[in-house]
C-alpha cells in the first residue's frame, strides 16, 4: 500500500534522512581501546533531538559499521559535529595504526513509501499495489502480475 503517512511504523520508517558507515580496523585490540569512546558517541547520539534508531553490523574479519536514522539531514549532521563524534573521528583518521578504511554515505528518504498492516497509518490492511512505482523515465508503471 502506498503511502505518505509513517506514523504507525517504526522509528527507522519514519526517519527522513539515514546514514551508514563502516570502518576497517587494524587489529581486535583497536576495537577494544575504540569501545569506551563509541559507548560516549552512542550516549549522545540517542540523546539527540532527531535521533530516530540504529544498529551496528561486523563484516569479518576487522570492519565495524553503523546504520543510523535521524528525523532529517539537518539532525544527522548536528550529529556528526558533537563532542565525541568529532573526538572518534580525529582518532580513526589519524594515520594508519586504528584503522585501513573507512566509508561515510548519507541518504534522505522521499516521502513516498510503503506500509501494511498494523504499520498502515490509513488502516489495519494488508494489500498489495496494483502499478509499481515508475521509473524516471515513465508516466506510470506497469500492472503487478499475481
């Protein structure tokens, strides 16, 4: 079911702006001196107006990642200028003895999505979509063959 209205849905559906990274580590030992500076970075970061939800994902054999969404781009980025965020980054950048790599991409949602059952804002329903969404290039999308 289509929809604009997420406010039945969880925090992450209702999020306006995401963002996701992921760092490579040198050695289990940098995760361990990292620990007690991330746990600060996540104190804030859920104290935050805009602070929508995360979660953070192990890629083997040393990468660390965090997927998080924030109410909006303007939220998101307030984050990434806090104290401890900025202290986390210094220390990652720093040469090449904490970490190898690193990645940081932002996206905003558009406010057209989708929603069914008791995540449906306009009702209980669950349902199917008859036309999927079209593409840049079309009016309107082709019939959803069941």
């Amino acid at each position: 079911m289509r929809t604009r209205d997420f406010s039945r849905a969880p925090a992450q559906a209702r999020a306006g702006a995401m963002f996701i990274g992921g760092t490579r580590y040198t050695n289990p030992l940098v995760l361990l001196r990292l620990a007690p500076s991330w746990f600060r970075m996540l104190r804030d970061m859920r104290r935050m107006n805009g602070y929508c939800w995360h979660t953070v994902y192990w890629q083997f054999p040393l990468t660390l990642g965090t997927i998080a969404f924030f109410t909006d781009r303007d939220a998101m980025l307030r984050f990434a200028r806090t104290r401890h965020h900025r202290r986390l980054m210094v220390w990652l950048t720093d040469g090449t003895r904490n970490a190898t790599a690193g990645f940081i991409r932002l996206y905003t949602a558009s406010p057209d999505g989708y929603s069914n059952g008791t995540w449906r804002a306009e009702g209980p329903q669950m349902g199917h979509i008859d036309t999927f969404t079209p593409l840049g290039a079309e009016t309107t999308g082709p019939a959803v063959r069941r």
